[in-house]
C-alpha cells in the first residue's frame, strides 16, 4: 500500500511536471522535462556514476564521523558536568557562524579533495547529533534514575542500560536531520572548489549551458539522498526495537 | 520467613521544609520491624515524601532524627515499587526482574535460577522474552513486583502499587504481593482504606500537612485478609469516615 502510494505520487509528479513543460513551452535550457532529464541520464551515465560516486562516499564519511564525534561530545559532557559547562555555551556559539561560509576556508586547508567536503559534512551534522544526544541523555526519566540509586547501581552500568537507550529516540532524530543535510554539506563544499563529484559536474554542466545534465545530476543526488535516509531511517527502526513503529514519511 | 535483619523505622521530631511549604513538623512515627504499615492520608501530606526519607534520598535535608534499625551503623537495603512500573522498556521481563543484579554487575547462576523461580511463583511463566509493550498493565505490575522482591530488601517501600490496576487484578497482585513480602519492614501508601485494611498489620492515618499521625491501628490476623475479614468489616466504615474529615474537600 504504502509502496503503490509512492509510486503513484512520484508518477503523478513526473507527469505534472512533463505537462507543465508542453502547455508553457517553456525553452529547454531553462526547465527540461523529466524525459529529456532521462535522456541525459542514460547519455550521461558513465560520468555521473563516477562523480555520483565521489559524492557518495563523502556524505557517507561525513555522516560516519560526524555522528561518532556527536556521539563522543554528548557522553563526555554528560559524564563530566565540567566540561559540559565550558562546551556548551561553546556550541551555542559555533552554530552562530554560518557553516557555508566556511566552505572558501576548509577547501583553503584541506585542499579541492575529499577532505574539505568530509569536514564540511561534519560540521553540518555534528550540532544535531551532539545536542539531540545531550538532551536525550538529560531527560532520562528521573524515576528511572532513583530507582537505580536505590538498587546501588554501578554508574557504568546506569549508562549502558538506563541512560543510553533511554536517549536512543532523540538521538535518532538527531541522526535523521543529520542524513537529511549531509548532502547538502558535500555539494556546497563541491562547487566552493573540487575537481570530481555531482556538485563539480553541475558547476561543469552550468558553464556549459547543459540545464538537462543539471537536472539530470539533480535527480541523481535526489535519489541517493533519499535511499541514504530511508536505509538510515530502517537501521534506526531495527535499533529502537522497543518503540512503536513511528509510521514517519513513507 | 520472618527476616531476621528487618529492621524497626523511627521518625522522631522530623521537620521537612521544601520550598515555602512545611512538609513535616516534628513528625514522630514508628514503623514496626518486619510488618506491613500502611499510610493513609489526604492527598499531598507527604505520604510518598515520608517514603523518599526512608530510603535515604540525599536531596532532601530534613531535621530531627531518623532511625532505622538499631544498630546505626549497619547498612540496610531498601527497595522501592511505585504505581508506575518502571520497566525499562528496551528490557525483556527477564532482564528487568533482573535489573537489579544488571546495575550492580553482578548477575550470577543463582540470580536467574531465583528470577525464574519468582516469575513461575508469579504465574509469568512463558512471559519471560517478552517487552513490556507486549505485556497487559497487571503482568507489568506483577514483573515490578518480582523486581522489586529480587533485591532481597529488609526495607520495603511500596508508594501507591496498585492503584492503576482494575479492581480484580489488584485484589490478585494484592494477595500475592502479602504473601510474598512477609516478614519484610514494609511501608504502603495508599489511597484505599480496603487496601490499608487487606495488607496492613498497622494502618496509620496521616493528617493534612504537616502531617502528622491521627490514629493508628493495630490489626489481627495474618495479611492478605480475606475481604469478608472480621477485622476489615470492623474498621472499614470508621477508617473511611475518618479520611473523609481530614481530607480537603
């Protein structure tokens, strides 16, 4: 049901959209219809797989080390209270820079490869992670922590089967929002200076006037992002057993 | 099996302020070794705060003395069971009996034979891989309880248990319940004066804050009290006309 659901939206929209390009007329260098964007898809193959595939792997190293680093700052400054009060308002603070300002200075540091889109990703995640984390962490059920006083329960032991799972919702949402904007990191790293992935071919495509090869490495990225989330969205599922199916998008 | 090492619980002029409210003023109750005291009283009296003072919550600094047992430097072991159950959700029923033994690290052979032991006792068996969404509110009840006996407590400390569960299903976890906690030093704080009457070996009725102790009642006969007791039909109507006065409304 849910499957015939999707399957008819993205048909419909494909269609309104092919509708919406014959009835205006509007010239194909400023909206091609999705068949000429399948044209040059399949045309285009080869390329966009191999800049697809830089893409890929830097939103993937992104989202891997951004999670783990959030994850690692949100146990630290929940187990040691003093850090927690010298990071914090430090958090605040980094997220009143724009991270997409940074992008000119990483790619000055870390050069036109991988590492600048990786560190850009990072940036962009680590602030859901670490507070989604910290603040599950916190609002662990006080009833659960006095019961566990109670029992003169290890603190260890307190984190591993109290604390952690109880946080384990909101830390999902945090890595939701986190698969969500990983992408985005790693194209506007790409077109502040690359020479491979989807965000470097479009700017290639661009200087070119080639707007259906635009479109085509748009849907490309699309359907990566969107496979990205819905794997992550499973894995969490399976992970957070014990809570009701949230029944979320799809 | 009267437990041995149960101690007596001795609340001698303590004062309680929380905030701007006085909680307790030179409250002076005593709670008999290894039997069931029940407390009644007007809702927001302190019941459940008398209950945090026993088992010893650093958060609250109180005046006065409290005296457990009568060597004071002995260490006693107290165990908590509210109306929530709190089973951790992401825990089988098993390894939520068994919490106790998880946080301290220390689960052994002989924890999970007694674990087992106690959910068949507690007619649970089959039940044991189960999550506690999968389990009715009763059998939830019923695994806090067995929880709650797995810490081998002296002091046991039971903060409205029962009073979630519909009227059968109470009446059951009720007899179990006395059965199984026999010879512990147990505080009920309830709200149901047959409840006080089925479980309690000494029903205390608080005042109104500051609470203080209205009556107590000594009961014969061993609980769970059969509910066409003598001793129930006795004290019923004069325990709830009792309640009616002290409560607000």
């Amino acid at each position: 049901m849910k499957l015939a659901r999707f399957i008819i939206l993205a048909f419909s929209s494909l269609l309104l959209w092919q509708v919406l390009v014959w009835s205006t007329g509007i010239p194909v260098y400023i909206l091609p219809g999705p068949w000429v964007v399948y044209k040059a898809i399949i045309s285009h193959w080869s390329p966009l797989i191999q800049h697809l595939g830089t893409t890929f792997m830097e939103i993937v190293l992104g989202l891997v080390f951004g999670i783990v680093l959030g994850s690692c700052s949100a146990l630290a400054m929940t187990l040691l209270p003093g850090l927690r009060r010298w990071m914090l308002p430090m958090l605040v603070v980094s997220q009143a820079v724009p991270v997409f300002a940074l992008a000119p200075i990483l790619v000055l540091w870390l050069g036109y490869g991988m590492g600048s889109k990786v560190a850009m990703a990072v940036l962009i995640i680590y602030f859901p992670v670490t507070s989604s984390f910290f603040y599950g962490m916190q609002r662990t059920n006080p009833d659960l922590l006095e019961l566990a006083r109670v029992m003169e329960a290890k603190q260890l032991a307190v984190f591993r089967f109290i604390i952690i799972p109880a946080a384990m919702p909101a830390f999902a949402s945090g890595v939701r929002v986190a698969a969500a904007v990983a992408p985005i990191g790693a194209i506007v790293g790409e077109w502040v200076g690359s020479s491979s992935g989807l965000g470097f071919y479009m700017l290639h495509a661009n200087a070119r006037m080639q707007v259906d090869v635009m479109f085509a490495a748009l849907t490309l990225l699309a359907a990566v992002s969107l496979t990205l989330y819905f794997s992550i969205d499973f894995l969490l599922s399976k992970i957070l057993y014990w809570e009701s199916k949230q029944g979320y998008m799809i | 099996m009267y437990n041995m090492s149960a101690p007596a619980v001795r609340f001698q002029k303590v004062g309680l302020v929380l905030g701007r409210q006085t909680i307790f003023r030179d409250l002076t109750l005593d709670l008999p070794a290894g039997k069931c005291s029940c407390l009644l009283g007007p809702s927001g009296c302190g019941k459940s705060t008398l209950l945090r003072l026993i088992s010893g919550d650093p958060s609250y600094a109180y005046s006065g003395d409290l005296i457990i047992g009568t060597d004071p430097h002995q260490q006693h072991k107290v165990a908590w069971m509210s109306q929530n159950d709190l089973l951790l959700p992401w825990m089988t029923l098993q390894d939520n009996v068994l919490l106790g033994s998880k946080l301290r690290g220390e689960v052994t052979e002989e924890r999970q034979a007694l674990a087992a032991e106690l959910i068949e006792k507690a007619g649970l068996k089959g039940c044991e891989q189960a999550l506690p969404k999968q389990l009715s509110g009763g059998m939830r009840q019923r695994g806090a309880l067995l929880r709650t006996l797995m810490e081998e407590c002296s002091i046991l400390l039971m903060d409205e248990p029962f009073s979630a569960l519909d009227a059968l299903t109470r009446v059951k976890l009720q007899n179990l319940s006395a059965e199984m906690i026999k010879g512990t030093t147990t505080v009920l704080v309830t709200h149901d004066p047959m409840e006080a009457l089925r479980m309690g070996q000494v029903v205390l009725v608080l005042s109104k804050a500051p609470a203080s102790v209205c009556s107590i009642l000594e009961l014969d006969g061993e609980p769970p009290r059969d509910p066409d007791d003598v001793e129930i039909h006795k004290h019923y109507g004069p325990l709830l006309h009792q309640l009616m006065q002290e409560s607000v409304l």
